[in-house]
C-alpha cells in the first residue's frame, strides 16, 4: 500500500485562462497568469493498494458520483503510466473553505491530487513535471503548484506549465477581499463556457489580442511594484474575458445583478481615494485586488454594502505542499509494478 497527502492553495487569475486550442491534452488558447491565496484550500490523500479493485473518490468524508470519479480515474491513469503502477487508488479530499460559496476550487483540488499521488508513488517531480500534471486535470490547477505570482505558459503538451514569476516578494503586501454572492446558480460550467466562446464569439479574436498585451502590461508592473497599473490590466483583462461571453452564440454571462452593484462599489471606493481592483470568473462572485496596508478600510467601506459573511479576506498563499502520512512512500517506482 503506498500512501502520500499534499495540500494546495486556490489561486485566482489577474490575466485569465479563456479558452483551449486543445480540448484532450489542456493546452490554453493564451498564457495566464495568477496569484495564490491562503483563503482557500485542498487536502488530499492517495492511496494505492494492489487490493482495490475499482477507484473510490471522496470529497469532504462523501462517496462521489460513478461520473465524478471517472474524471478522477481518468487523471490517475496519467499518474499510473508515469509510474509504472496499475493498483487502484483511495482519493480522500478535503476542502477547507470558509462557508459553501461554490468557490471550491478545481485549480487546488487536482493540484493537490497530482501533489499526493506524487507524494504516495514516490515520483519525485520537479515543480514543472507536477505543474504540467495538473494541467492535464483541470488547466488552472498548474498555477496553483506554486505560491506568489505563477504564470501558465501555453506551450505544447511538454512545455506546457506554469512557471514562477519573480516579484522580490511583493505579493506579500497585497491583499484580496471576496465579495461572495450566491443569488444564481451556475448555469454554464468554464468548460462549457470557455469552448463556447471559443468556437462562437465573434470578440475571441480581440481577447486573444488584448490578453497577449495585458500579460506584458501585468508583468511590467509586477517587475516596478507598482500596484495601480497591476490594479488597471487586472480588472480590464477581466472585464475583457467577460465580453467575449456576451458575443458568443448563445450568448450568455457569468454576471448578476449583485456582482454589478460589487464592482460599483469597488469603483466608488476607489474613487474615494482607496485604491482597488476587481476581477471575477466563471461565476458571479467578486474578487477585490488591494494593498495590505488599505484592507481594513475598504472591508470596512465594503460592510457598509455587503453583510460581514460575504466577505472573505485572502492574503498571498504558498506553493504545493506534502504533508505527512503514516505510511512512507516506496523507494522507487518499480516496487508499485504490478505483476
Ligand atoms: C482562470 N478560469 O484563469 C479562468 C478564468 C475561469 C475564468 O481557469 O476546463 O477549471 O478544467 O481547464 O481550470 C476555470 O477553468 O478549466 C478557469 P478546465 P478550469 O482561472
């Protein structure tokens, strides 16, 4: 039995993912690029044992769907050719996040797994060999091998992972507030949405243009520290995604009427003088870009808006982590061959 447990952070995308060139192997249409965030995280446990005879895949101390483990299965097959290994496997995950938002996270989830299995065989990958793992399980995942600012770099299937971005620190003096709103359920999936787009918007041509520019804008700041022009290509780049949803065929949006009146707010509370940014995914919550030093008082100007349980505090996370377990992982990678 080969045991391995490793936790990830979530990680949200200032430049974002949209879009694939290719749907079986995971490789974006454009590079990204994030920040990890302590607010969020997976645990996960793997265990391989020559006596299971089918995987079994549990999500905070619940069995999951026959289709849910699949995809899991799907991922281990990956991890199983890599190491040579043919057991069945025991996924036990955990996810700490502070109230059922709907902002559990595939990008911690499948890096924690690809962390634990590594964790569990005794695969030894470097932090690009674990990135591109991911990748392959769900595309922001590999940004959340890493802690501090990470960029996916589209590639090909073998240079396809995210790298560190240098910032001298920096990123320990931001902070980012979630503003949770849950008044719609999720009707279009990334996945969905981003092939959709994809194949029908007629605005993905200027996305691609525009991240392309935003990613060398964002990098620069990054590179100076300086936060209003991070703050600036940050909440474009977003607002730029979004557009391309509003032009796909059939159209559709990720916005609610609350995450409008966020996103006001934010612009009111910066034109007060605070300076901050938002950004949102594939959903209808808002994430506001701050210094650390203004938190206090834009969460305060936000409590004036939003009740004090809609809003969640995140500072920088850190990279990939193994975690102990009972049992050590074998040797080498031959010992799980099954004969
Ligand atoms: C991102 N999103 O860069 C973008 C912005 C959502 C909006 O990555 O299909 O769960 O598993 O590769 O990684 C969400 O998509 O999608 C996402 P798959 P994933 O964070």
């Amino acid at each position: 039995m080969y045991k391995g447990k490793a936790r990830a952070y979530t990680n949200i995308a200032l430049i974002k993912y949209w879009g694939k060139r290719d749907e079986a192997l995971i490789l974006p249409m454009n590079n990204s690029l994030s920040l990890t965030l302590d607010a969020f995280y997976t645990e996960t446990t793997a265990t391989f044992a020559e006596e299971f005879t089918e995987d079994r895949f549990f999500l905070d101390g619940v069995q999951q769907s026959k289709a849910a483990t699949k995809k899991i299965s799907a991922f281990l097959d990956l991890i199983r050719t890599e190491a040579n290994c043919s057991f069945s496997a025991l996924i036990n995950s955990q996810n700490f996040v502070p109230t059922a938002a709907g902002l559990a996270s595939s990008a911690s989830g499948l890096a924690a797994l690809a962390g634990a299995c590594n964790e569990a065989l005794g695969l030894h990958l470097s932090s690009e060999e674990l990135s591109r793992l991911a990748r392959k399980g769900s595309g922001s995942a590999c940004r959340s091998i890493y802690g501090g600012f990470a960029e996916w770099q589209q590639g090909t299937d073998a240079t396809s992972y995210a790298v560190q971005v240098p910032s001298d620190h920096w990123e320990n003096d931001l902070s980012m507030i979630f503003i949770l709103i849950n008044d719609q359920a999720k009707e279009v999936s990334s996945r969905d949405g981003m092939r959709r787009t994809v194949e029908t918007s007629s605005f993905y041509a200027g996305w691609l243009t525009a991240a392309a520019k935003d990613l060398v804008t964002i990098k620069q700041a990054i590179t100076d520290k300086d936060f209003t022009a991070l703050g600036k290509v940050t909440e474009a780049n977003a607002l730029k995604m979004h557009a391309t949803t509003l032009a796909a065929q059939p159209p559709f949006t990720y916005w609610s009427p609350e995450s409008l009146r966020a996103m006001d707010c934010v612009r009111q509370i910066r034109q007060q003088g605070l300076p901050c940014y938002f950004t949102m995914d594939a959903g209808p919550n808002v994430k506001v870009l701050c210094q650390k030093r203004d938190e206090q008082a834009i969460l305060q100007a936000l409590q004036a808006n939003f009740a004090k349980e809609q809003l969640i505090l995140a500072h920088v996370g850190s990279g990939l982590t193994a975690l102990p377990v009972n049992n050590p992982a074998p040797k080498t990678i031959k010992e799980c061959r099954h004969v």
